[in-house]
C-alpha cells in the first residue's frame, strides 16, 4: 500500500508506431541490459556532460555523489500517472495536485507518446506498473472521470494505442506475450542486475550508466540522526516523493533463463510453461502409434489442415466397469478422477491397472460432487457440489512425491503405477479450503489456476471468482436463455464461459470475459458441446463439439482451424494438456460404442 515503492516493471516493446508487430522480430523489443535513460545515445551524452560538470559544494560529510539522473523510474507521480483512470488512484492523483487533476497536457493520454517522452525527454525516465501486463481497465475512462481538455482542443478519454492493437484487451496480452517470449526471457536478467542487483550501485552501476541521486537508495541516509526538524521533514518529503530504487537482492549476475529450443524436459520440471508464441504446427500427418488387437482407436478420418500435426500418439486399454461420464485426468495421464457418486466421495483410480487408490470423502453437509478441477501443476485440486460449496485439496507433496511410513519417498507416478506398496495417500484426506456463500445452486463447471491465484466457478445463475485461498474477488450473472456446461481460466486471465444453445441443445455457444466480467467476444460452433481444453500459454482453446474439434485463438478472437472430424459415436470425454518427451500433448479419453480407451493426440510439436 505503499505507494512510494510500488511494484516496477520493463518496458519491453520499442515499437509503438507500426500497424502490426511481429513478436518474432528481435527488433520490436527495448535493449533490457541498458537503463531507460541510457537506451538514447543522444540523451545519454547529455547526461554524462552533466555530470562531468559537477562540482560538489559544501563540507565533506554534507557533498552530493555525482549521478547521471536527477529523476527517477519509478515515483509516486508516475505510478499515479499510469494508474490514473483507476480508484483509489484517481482521488490520489488529485489530492497530489491540491484536490484537481494537473493539466490534460502532463496526464497519460497515449501509449506512443508516453514511449517517446520516456525514451528522449531529459526529465522523464518512468518505467511501467505491473497492470501493463494484466489489467486493461487501466486503459479505459470511466465515465464519471473528467480529465480535462488539452491544448490542441483533446477531451482525454480513454488512452490512445498503439496501431497493432484495437482494444486494451488486445494490447495487455501482446504485451503479456512479449514479456513471457522467448527474447525477453532470455534477456530479463539483465534489467534485473540494473533494478535489482549488483549494477545498481557502485562501479557496476557507475559502467552500466545507471546511477541516481543518492537519497533514491535505501540506507543513503540515516534520517534517525538528524535533529533539526526541518532538514529532516525537507529529507523526507524528497525521498517520498523523487523516486526510490529498491532494495538490493543480488550481489553477483542474476542466471538467464534457459533457452526454450534446448533441455526442454529440464525447463518442464522447473516448472516454465511453454509460450504460445512459440508453438509451431507442423505439416500433417496422421498415424497410430501401440495399437493392439484388443483395443479401439480414433478411426474417423483427420481433416488435413496446412500446419496442423494432429496424431494418435499412444492409447490406455478400457479397464473400468463404471461409467465414465464424470472424470478428470491428473498425473500427466498416470491417474484418473471420478465424481458424481451416490456417497459424495471423489475416487483417484490407476490408468494403468484400474486400482481405486483412494476415496475423498467430502465435508459434512455436502452433496454429490458436480465439478472438478486440477491446476496446470497437479498440486490444488477444487471440487463443487451440489450445494453450492467449493472445496480445495492439495496434494501431499507439491513436487508430486509420496511419503511412506518409513519416511522413504517414492514418486507420484512410481505410486500410481503400482510399482510401490504401502499406505501412501497422493492426496491430503483433510480439505485445505471450503468456501460457502458463493452460489445457492448446483456448481455446473469450475476451473483453479494457480499461477494467478483464482478459481472461477459457475452456476445456472451466476459466474464467480474466488482466490486460491477462499476469498471473494467478484460475481457477475449468466445469461438466463444459455444453459452453461463449462468454464475455464486461461493463463491470460481470460474466462472461457461454453453454454448448450439451439434446437435440443445442437449448437456450442462461447463467451470469453475478462477476469472483470467484461465479456470480450462470442462465437457459436455447430454440434452438441463435448469438452474444452486450453493450451498450457491459455491463448489456445480446443473446443471438442459432437461435429468436430475446433481451435479458438482466444488473443486474435477467431476460431482458426478444426482439427479433426468427430463420428458421432465418438465424443472428447475428457482432455487434458501435457507434456510428454518434450512434446504438447492433448490427453483424452475417448468414447467409442459404449467403450472407454484413454488417447494421447498429439497436438503440438
């Protein structure tokens, strides 16, 4: 809540004048191993003159370091700045200028021309906010917000952008994108030793041009020994209110990041998730791979598409007697989650051998479980039931490691595999969260995503968000003529709403909202709905209807291409993303005529 050491952020992009951007192009991006002030050669030499040209005055202990900028990247006035269109910023913007706003000329207006001001002016060298990269309501002006009217005759409404976006929406995910691609990762570190680590002070920061006035650091002054109340009230206000660099993490390089094309199963285990932007599909083909006499395989034909590469990569024999209606896969396919049962409980079986491992027995009060979901990571499961109740689990150990009684740990999969024995629970029998209040109807779909800390839930009536740990983030209706079969959270932070419409439910009708409740777009796909499954990014969506497969590119708001025709005795049950020997898998249990086989289709390569 400390404005005066708000959170900083880079900027990434550079170009801010073209019509499209291409995020492949090394060219688009801002030069991270260099300050703001020193990414203009021309700027940069005036500010070296400038403090070539000074001569501390005063006693020794009283005499200013030489520096190279006298403002800062990040003050309080900048994060107003950017965060103007938002509350409680607004009112604090205001009472900084005396309870008005400054004049529309120095309020944020446009994307560009913020860019040119941070890259050439000698007084401004801001930084981003965090919210550049996830909130677009930054970028919107509410209607009671009156900011004035600029000199050329502008009334400031919402902020200009830049030409390869058309609405905020759009803008914060190229930006996410860029942030999370591969030549931003492989380049962060350095900003971070500029922001963070060894080059932000001494002869490091002093070679890399990155030195500020002194008061800036934590620790340049000892305000506890100034008695004189009024040189100590002058220090104060200028430390609160001309920037401060934060406090220094590391003392030697940060790491970069591993390159994304090398060691691709080291870089899974680290947990990274892959980027949408380098997914590639390759041409098709379309092949059986471990077929056996005994078993069924995808036999409709694939609809070759240009660069699409949709295989049938591996298939699990039908071992369970029980229908399968209600599943839900976790362990990278190793393992199976069933619900709906008559006794309220959540069943864990083997893929490989169809044991029952273990049984989830439900909080008091609660009824029939009616949706389940697993984060990206296998570590929180969260259930809804038929009251209306949210319940998270966890998984006894995060690295998906079980522990004996002798304290001897064995991994997840070996336990599901069967190749271990012993009274070794993968998931904690006790809830971690139950959260009520939410919905007074039957939980129809939710989703958990770890990575923002939200679950998202739906009932007939409404859509709500939850954090990860039960608190109440906001609500907002559903449409009373849609009947919802599902929702998902994508990485993006987008809510994939999915609803029966049509004449006895034949058609898939999609909403995408942001994570405000702004709903985004829409679309209708032909066919009964079947599944949903997002890409590990969460910018690609596999809609699975009674006709076909389809891909939604939720960032562009197009259904790009279908991947394959569906028979109509075969449905995508359940369908998951993985991945398995360094490739993107779609993990799905198929249904055909009355038999259940689990598939790998593999996507991605």
């Amino acid at each position: 809540n400390d404005l005066t050491q708000y959170p900083v952020f880079p900027w990434v992009i550079s170009d801010y004048s073209s019509d499209a951007l291409d995020l492949n192009d090394e060219n688009v991006y801002r030069d991270l191993s260099k300050p703001i002030g020193a990414l203009n050669p021309q700027r940069l030499q005036h500010f070296v003159e400038r403090q070539a040209m000074y001569e501390p005055v005063g006693h020794e202990d009283m005499r200013v370091p030489p520096f190279l900028y006298g403002s800062h990247y990040s003050t309080v006035g900048s994060v107003l700045y950017y965060l103007l269109r938002l509350e409680p910023f607004s009112t604090y913007a205001k009472a900084l200028q005396g309870n008005k706003f400054d004049h529309a000329d120095r309020l944020f207006h446009d994307v560009k021309e913020t860019w040119e001001n941070c890259l050439n002016s000698p007084s401004d060298l801001k930084e981003l906010t965090p919210e550049w990269y996830y909130l677009p309501e930054i970028f919107y002006k509410r209607k009671s917000l009156q900011l004035g009217e600029r000199q050329n005759g502008t009334v400031l409404g919402d902020v200009v952008l830049p030409k390869w976006a058309s609405t905020p929406e759009e803008f914060i995910c190229i930006n996410m994108r860029a942030l999370e691609g591969e030549y931003v990762s492989m380049h962060l570190h350095h900003w971070i030793d500029l922001i963070f680590g060894y080059k932000q002070k001494g002869i490091a920061a002093q070679e890399a041009y990155n030195t500020f006035y002194y008061l800036t650091y934590e620790g340049a002054v000892d305000l506890e020994s100034i008695h004189d109340e009024v040189q100590r009230r002058g220090l104060e206000s200028q430390i609160a209110n001309f920037g401060q660099t934060p406090a220094q993490l590391f003392a030697r390089p940060h790491p970069s990041r591993y390159p994304l094309h090398e060691d691709i199963d080291k870089i899974n285990e680290a947990g990274v998730p892959y980027n949408a932007a380098d997914e590639k599909f390759n041409s098709h083909q379309s092949n059986v791979l471990d077929q056996g006499p005994d078993e069924h395989y995808l036999d409709t034909g694939l609809v070759s598409k240009p660069g699409v590469n949709v295989t049938v990569a591996g298939i699990y024999r039908n071992w369970i007697d029980e229908p399968l209606k209600n599943t839900c896969m976790i362990a990278k396919g190793n393992a199976l989650l069933t619900y709906g049962h008559s006794d309220c409980t959540l069943k864990l079986w083997s893929c490989e051998n169809g044991v029952l491992l273990q049984n989830l027995h439900h909080h008091n009060g609660s009824r029939v479980v009616t949706a389940v979901a697993v984060d990206d990571e296998n570590r929180v499961i969260a259930t809804g039931t038929e009251d209306g109740v949210i319940t998270v689990w966890r998984f006894i150990n995060p690295e998906n490691t079980v522990v004996s009684n002798s304290n001897k740990p064995y991994r997840f999969t070996s336990f599901l595999m069967g190749e271990k024995s012993g009274p070794m629970l993968p998931i904690n029998n006790m809830p971690k969260e139950i959260i009520t209040g939410c919905h007074d109807e039957p939980i129809l779909s939710l989703d958990i995503f770890t990575e923002v800390d939200a679950i998202v839930s739906v009932s007939a009536a409404s859509i709500h968000i939850n954090t990860c740990g039960g608190e109440f983030i906001r609500t907002f209706p559903v449409a009373s003529n849609l009947k919802v079969c599902r929702i998902s959270l994508t990485r993006l932070s987008r809510i994939v709403c999915v609803s029966a419409c049509g004449v006895d439910d034949d058609k898939t009708h999609i909403q995408i909202y942001s994570i405000n409740g702004e709903l985004l777009w829409e679309v209708d796909l032909e066919g009964e709905f079947r599944n949903l499954v997002r890409s590990r990014m969460g910018e690609i969506v596999y809609v699975a209807t009674s006709k076909a497969v389809k891909v939604l590119d939720i960032e562009r708001k197009c259904v790009t291409l279908k991947l394959m025709d569906v028979d109509a005795k075969v449905a995508l049950a359940t369908a998951r993303i993985e991945s398995r020997n360094g490739e993107s898998h779609i993990l799905a249990r198929i249904s055909v005529e009355s038999e259940v086989n689990l598939y790998f289709l593999k996507a991605i390569k």
